[in-house]
C-alpha cells in the first residue's frame, strides 16, 4: 500500500499521520504543502468528496489572518484561494488510490489496511 500525505511540519496531526503510516510500513510520499501546494486537481477530488467546508479549516490562524470568517465565495473560488494559502486546508489531506480521508481519521486508515 501507498499513501500520499498533504500537509506540512509544522501541523501535529501530519507529523501522527505520517508516524501511523510509518510505524505500519506503509510507503508514505509526503507533499509538504509550504514546499510546494497541491494542484487544483488534487484539491478537486478532495473537495468533490468532502465539499469545501470539509476541507477548509475555518479555526485556522491563516484564515482568521486573512479575514476570510464573512466571505461568501464559490466552490470555484474557494478552490483557487485553497491551491494559493494551503495553511487553510484541514491537514493532513491522506490519499491512498481512491480513497480519501481529511484530518487524524486514524480509523479510517485502519479500515484501508483491512
């Protein structure tokens, strides 16, 4: 099994997914957001799955910089906005295949491995 892990450093709930993985062998490629963002394709399955709400993370200290707490864009917009700020993006972003997950879902990880 592969998984791919958007996220970056700085967030604890990266560094425990990437620790899960680890500790399980499982072949980890992590994107480090703050390196380099994650394309708009990548971000549309993502947001096709979980909507927009379900990956924006609206408590972040990135989003409440950029006095985002009243805009009322589109998905559309929402997207461009999310591909150019990733510190808004509930992290880790974990995509093993077609499945998906948003946040610690160690759970769901779990049902991944069988």
């Amino acid at each position: 099994m592969d998984v791919q892990v958007f996220g970056v450093q700085k967030s604890a709930d990266t560094r425990k997914a990437l620790r899960f993985f680890k500790e399980r062998r499982v072949n980890v490629h992590f994107v480090d957001l703050k390196v380099r963002a994650a394309s708009k394709g990548e971000l549309t399955r993502f947001v096709q799955k979980f909507g927009v709400d379900g990956i924006l993370d609206r408590d972040s200290k990135r989003f409440a910089s950029m006095g985002l707490g009243v805009a009322l864009y589109s998905d559309k917009r929402w997207l461009e906005i999310l591909a150019e700020e990733p510190l808004l993006l509930r992290m880790p972003l974990v995509r093993n295949k077609n499945l998906l997950s948003v946040g610690f879902a160690e759970e769901v990880w779990k049902e991944w491995m069988g």
